[in-house]
C-alpha cells in the first residue's frame, strides 16, 4: 500500500506523508478508517518507527489523520484537511517556474494552457 524510494532525494518521512495524502484525497483510505500504527507501518515498509512517528504527526497538524487516545490513529473527513499559504506558495513557485521554462523553449500561451489542461487531466479523480 505505501511505496517508498529508498533512492529518492525526499526524505522517507515526507513519502509517508504524500502516499497518505495521495490515498486519502483519492478515497482509497476513507474517513474514520483505523491506520496501522506506528509501529506496524515502520516494520512493514522498514524503516525507523521514529521516521513513521513525524509523518504521523505532519499529518495529523493538516487533518488528514487524528488520533484517539488508546485506540489508535484514524482517517479524518476530508473537510478537515488544511492547506497552509506556504505550501500555495510554493506551489505557485513551482507552476511559474514551469511555465517560464515553456515560454522560453517557444511553446504559445495556447500551447502551454493545452499542456497544463492534459497534466490536469491526468489525475484522474478530478475527471
């Protein structure tokens, strides 16, 4: 269920935290479904229950995740996920900075609103 990259420059914490995302915004994990826990997903995907721990506790500060005290750690609604400006931010940073490099390889304003529509379309649950 989590693929992680052991060669990936991102870091192992922040891969947790995008394939929980990625499940939970496509519904794959659904509201209020019980998460393994730290522990067991450190031993399945092998890495340090500490690198687990950090992914938990990101997750859970932008609502993806809660937990219960003794009873473990939940999926929580998806009206309770919060984006941060920064995070917008830097998003933003990212698609200028992409759309500069088609601009300066010649591509049209047409050509490059075609590109970004089809990336768009390429994720599926928004079609």
């Amino acid at each position: 269920m989590f693929l992680i990259d052991f060669k990936n420059r991102k870091s192992i914490s922040d891969q947790i935290v995008d394939n929980v995302k990625g499940l939970v915004v496509s519904g794959v994990l659904r509201t209020d479904e019980k998460m393994p826990s730290v522990r067991e997903l450190a031993e399945e995907i092998t890495v340090n229950p500490n690198t687990v721990q950090k992914a938990y506790r990101i997750l859970e500060g932008q609502g993806y995740i809660y937990s219960s005290q003794g009873r473990g750690t939940f999926v929580s609604d998806r009206s309770q996920i919060r984006v941060s400006k920064e995070d917008i931010l830097e998003s933003r940073a990212i698609i200028k900075d992409g759309i500069d490099k088609l601009y300066y390889a010649g591509l049209s304003r047409e050509e490059t609103r075609r590109l970004i529509e089809d990336v768009i379309d390429e994720r599926e649950e928004w079609t």
